[in-house]
C-alpha cells in the first residue's frame, strides 16, 4: 500500500477509494486541482495516499478511527466534487 501503519500499529481502519473518470484528461484536472489541498492539510488521526492511476483517482488511507475516517474522506470527496462542478461550467 505504500503507507505505513496498519491494525497492529494503531491504524485499525485501511481501505481505498477508486474513482473512475471518462478519461485520463478529465483525470489528471481532478487530480492536479486537489493535489494542493492533500499536500497541505495536516492530519493526526490517519494518513492518505492520493495518486491517479490513468482515468482514475486512488485515495488509499489509514485512520485511527471511525470519526477520523469519515472527516478525512468528507474532505475529500468534497474537494473532488468542486473539481468536478466546475468542469461541468
């Protein structure tokens, strides 16, 4: 997975998120427009790893608990979604 932690290490939560795009271009803008925002939110209780693989964007991450989880996912499908949005304008 390329983060470390895990059960054993106090990150009992890990799992990914695939999000599929019609194209690598769409993509790639996704990606590149939240890209800032991964790099400079810090977070304490889980850790993320945010790439693209081709037409999709992978959000792979560890977190220390169930809370943790969903306000670090809600702020990412958050920002994802306002990429989005504003390709559709």
């Amino acid at each position: 997975m390329g983060l470390q932690g895990g059960p054993d290490k106090g990150w009992p939560i890990e799992g990914i998120v695939e999000l599929s795009f019609p194209d690598e271009e769409t993509a790639k803008i996704v990606y590149e427009s939240v890209l800032y925002e991964h790099k400079s939110v810090p977070y304490r209780r889980s850790r993320i790893e945010f790439l693209r693989d081709g037409k999709k964007v992978v959000i792979r991450f560890l977190a220390k608990d169930n809370s943790a989880l969903r306000g670090t996912l809600n702020s990412y499908l958050r920002w994802i979604k306002v990429a989005v949005d504003s390709l559709e304008l």
